[in-house]
C-alpha cells in the first residue's frame, strides 16, 4: 500500500511540475540551442508567443515531457520508498524512521538511479520538439 502512494504522489508530482515549468524550460532549450536567435529570455518568449502561441510555443514538447516527470517521479518516489524499506531490514532496525541522514541519502541515491533510467530518452524528444521550429528554419537557409 506505501509503494501505491509514492507512486501516485510521484504521479501527480510529475503533472504539477511539468504544467508550472514547461514554459520556462521551452525558453531555457531554445537559449541554449540558439544563442545567435536568442539574446534574453523575456525575447524568446515574446518571440516565441507571438509566432507559435502558448500551446504550440511554450508548451512545445508538453507530452514527452509529461511522460518524462510522471515517470521519473513515479518510479523515482516509489523507489525511494522501497530503498528506505531495504536499507531498513539491512540495518535490522525496526522502522525506516529509525534510518540516521546517511542511510536516507543511500536510499535516495539508489532511487535516483532507477528514475534515471526512465528520464532520458524522453527529455531528447521533448527538446527536439521544442525546437523543432527553428531547426527546419536552420536547415532551409
């Protein structure tokens, strides 16, 4: 029952913060992969409204991206769940609220391994589609 609710606060995690975030990290990509377009970002997200909109301009690679934080955090809450669980037979203590800093951090590191087998082949999608506008303009000059 523990695994069920760290999953689906992972869950809703995920969706909270790609819904809050996906505008700036669309301009945070852009910057970085058109410096020479780019000079500031209050110019990229005008720049960028003003000809793709909000859904198709910042919002661009909106789904790869939700597909990346909900199951990164899933599996990333989750996991830290049962590697605290782990940890805390391991030590043969009673209850993971008897785990000192350490124990928790091993236990944290070891669930940020697995959530980063699930992160990185979406974030390459969602960056090619979020620039995916000026790199057809790129290629037709």
């Amino acid at each position: 029952m523990d695994s069920a609710i760290d999953f689906t606060s992972g869950v809703m995690g995920g969706i909270a913060n790609v819904y809050v975030g996906q505008p700036l990290d669309t301009i945070k990509v852009k910057m970085q992969m058109f410096p020479h377009i780019y000079k500031s970002a209050f110019k990229c997200a005008v720049e960028t409204f003003k000809k793709d909109g909000i859904y198709r301009g910042l919002y661009a690679g909106t789904v790869p991206a939700l597909t990346a934080n909900i199951s990164e955090n899933a599996v990333l809450f989750m996991s830290y769940g049962l590697c605290q669980r782990a940890i805390t037979r391991m030590m043969q203590k009673k209850d993971t609220n008897e785990l000192n800093s350490f124990q928790n951090a091993l236990a944290g590191s070891s669930a940020a391994f697995f959530a980063s087998l699930v992160l990185c082949p979406t974030e390459l999608v969602k960056c090619r589609l979020q620039s995916a506008r000026e790199m057809s303009n790129s290629t037709s000059m």
